[in-house]
C-alpha cells in the first residue's frame, strides 16, 4: 500500500506491515513544507498514487490536512509511541490504535 | 528556480487571504500613520497571539471558536488598554505601546516554556503559516474584514473616539494575525501607508491597494520559484513594492 508521510518516522512500520513511502512532505526531516516541495509531492501523487497520509501525534496536523484539501487523500493519525494516543496505554494498546487507525483510513475490515 | 512551483492551487488560497488582509489593513494602516502610533500593530497582534497561546496551554480545542473568543478578548483588553493609556498620557503613548508588546511576547515565552512545541508555536506567531489556509479560515476572515470595513464606513472611528478605532483594529488584527504572521500584519498596515504619504489623498487608498496586492503576489511567485519560506519572502517584496511606488511618484513629482 502506498502511503505519504509528513515526516521520515516511520521505517520499521513501513517495513512490518510492507507499506511504501511514495512521498514525504517535509522536504527535509523537521524542515517545514514549501510551496515548490508541495508542488512536486501533488504532481508525484498523479504518477504514483497513495492511499493516505501519515503524521506522527505529535506534529503539527495542518501540512497533512492541506494534502488532503488538495489531494483528497485520507490523513491519518498515528500515536507513534506510548501515549500518544488515548488507545496508546501500553505497547499492546500502541500495536493496537496504530492498526485500527490504519485500517480504518484503507476502509478495510479486519 | 523552479517554474513548476508556480501552481495556482497552491498558490490561490494564500493570494486570496493576503488580499483579504490588505482590504481592511491598508485604509486602517493610513490611520496608524496619521496618529503616530505605528508600533500599535505589533502590540496588538502580539497580544492576538498571547490569547492563542494562553488558550492552546488551557487545552482549548485548535481553532476552534473558543480559541477565537480568546484571542479576540485578549486583542479587545490591549486595545481598551492603550485606548485608556492615550487618554490618560498621551506624550508617553508610543513608548507605553512598546512596553506592552514586549511584555506580551514576553508572557507568550513564559506560557510556552514548558511546551517541547514552544519555538514552533513562537515561530508560526511571527511569520504565520500563510500556505495552510483553508477555506473555512478564509470565509471567517472575509466576515470580520467585510465588518470592519462597514465600521470604518459607517465612521465608528470619529463617533466612537478611540476606543472605537482601538477596536475595530484589534478585530481586523485578530482575524489577520492567526493566518499571515505578526510581521505581515506590521508590514500590510505600515508599507502602503508609508509608500502611498506622498500621494494625493483621493488615490491614495486604490495606489495602497494596488502596491500591497503586488507585493502579495509577488512575494508568493518568488517564494515558489527559489522554495523560500511565503511569509518573510512577501514581507521583503511588500517593501520593494512599496519603495518603487513611492521612488516613481517621486520622479513623476519633480517633473
């Protein structure tokens, strides 16, 4: 499945569940969006489609929910480590929250 | 450079709010110039900020209505403030506006001090986050210009004294702030009120607008072409606008 990342965080996911990462937001890891790097992810998503884009909780959401205005793709929100989410209690909970909210944006039942 | 970067979708929304934000800061920054206040936007807009911040830490929902009640509460408070200041020492009026932004910048940084996201935040104040506009934003924001400019027709500024021009100020600079930054606020109010003294008072507004829409534009265009982050680009094009227009009407008056 392919995806679109706002930040590079996300390897060993990508590797476990055999998800490619046909684009990163940040044209830099931590440097923000800018509009020619924003212009070159729209037109690589016309060539290489992706099912959705991935942030980490603790990122500012508005550079994925911009390409989701502009792309149509769904934004989906990870916990990325314990507590980041209120399902994120524990590592079992983090698996857990991490493949329900994956699989909600694919639309796929488990 | 990069001439594939110049893609209106992405560029349309944020041309749009700029303008939206000239409409109401370019006749309100004539004023700003004609009072001798001009550090007033900063204080204001700061103080828009500080209510954003104090709002965020009280884990109010992001964006949401609360937040605007917050900003719009603490930018009315600064402004009846220096409305009282003014009335109360007059002479001391700039120097009390300066005082009270650093002393809202100041809070701001207290606020944030134990925030992991505190520089982000303090960042996103000053040069605002132009490129993420959405529609809604942009709805709300034409509402507030559109009002304030009803005001200012309607002449709230003469009827109501000062508070009346303290407060449409702190509306007009609540709604731009959040969107375009502290420094595009301070340079859509001051450049086409500075560039434009010169001219005749009857052209003066459509050559404000007409320079600072330039400025908009073009700060975007090149912000795109060299991949340079929007809202520091547009300030420095605002400027260059601004001293062209004023350079030509110079010439065309020595003539």
């Amino acid at each position: 499945m392919a995806v679109v990342s706002q930040h590079k965080a996300f390897h060993y996911l990508y590797d476990w569940l055999g998800m490619k990462e046909v684009a990163v937001l940040e044209p830099k890891p931590g440097v923000e969006p800018s509009v020619s790097h924003l212009q070159q992810v729209l037109a690589s998503l016309k060539t290489q489609p992706a099912r959705m884009v991935i942030y980490a909780a603790y990122q500012d959401g508005r550079p994925s929910d911009w390409l989701q205005r502009n792309s149509g793709i769904a934004t989906v929100r990870l916990p990325f480590t314990v507590g980041g989410s209120d399902g994120a209690k524990d590592l079992f909970g983090l698996f857990d929250d991490t493949i329900d909210r994956l699989t909600t944006a694919t639309g796929t039942a488990k | 450079m990069n001439w594939h970067a110049l893609d209106w979708s992405i560029l349309g929304l944020p041309l749009v709010a700029g303008l939206l934000v000239l409409a109401t800061h370019v006749p309100l920054g004539a004023q700003v110039l004609d009072r001798g206040i001009v550090f007033i936007d900063l204080a204001v807009a700061q103080m828009a900020g500080l209510g954003v911040i104090v709002a965020d830490a009280l884990g109010f929902p992001d964006r949401g209505v609360a937040m605007q009640a917050a900003a719009v509460t603490a930018a009315l408070g600064g402004a009846a403030l220096l409305a009282w200041t003014e009335r109360r020492a007059a002479q001391q009026q700039e120097a009390l506006i300066g005082v009270s932004f650093v002393l809202a910048a100041c809070a701001g940084i207290l606020v944030l001090a134990g925030n992991p996201h505190g520089g982000e935040h303090l960042k996103d104040l000053l040069v605002g986050q132009i490129l993420w506009v959405d529609g809604a934003q942009l709805g709300w924001l034409a509402l507030v210009s559109a009002l304030v400019l009803v005001g200012l027709r309607a002449g709230v500024t003469q009827r109501f004294g000062r508070f009346g021009f303290y407060g449409l100020f702190a509306l007009a600079v609540t709604a731009s702030v959040q969107l375009v930054g502290v420094y595009l606020v301070f340079s859509s109010l001051i450049i086409p009120a500075l560039a434009t003294r010169s001219f005749a008072v009857r052209r003066r507004p459509l050559a404000g607008y007409a320079l600072g829409a330039a400025g908009f534009a073009l700060g975007l265009v090149l912000s795109a072409l060299f991949d340079l982050p929007s809202g520091a680009v547009i300030a420095w094009a605002l400027a260059g606008c601004g001293f062209l227009a004023a350079a030509l009407h110079g010439r065309r008056a020595e003539r």
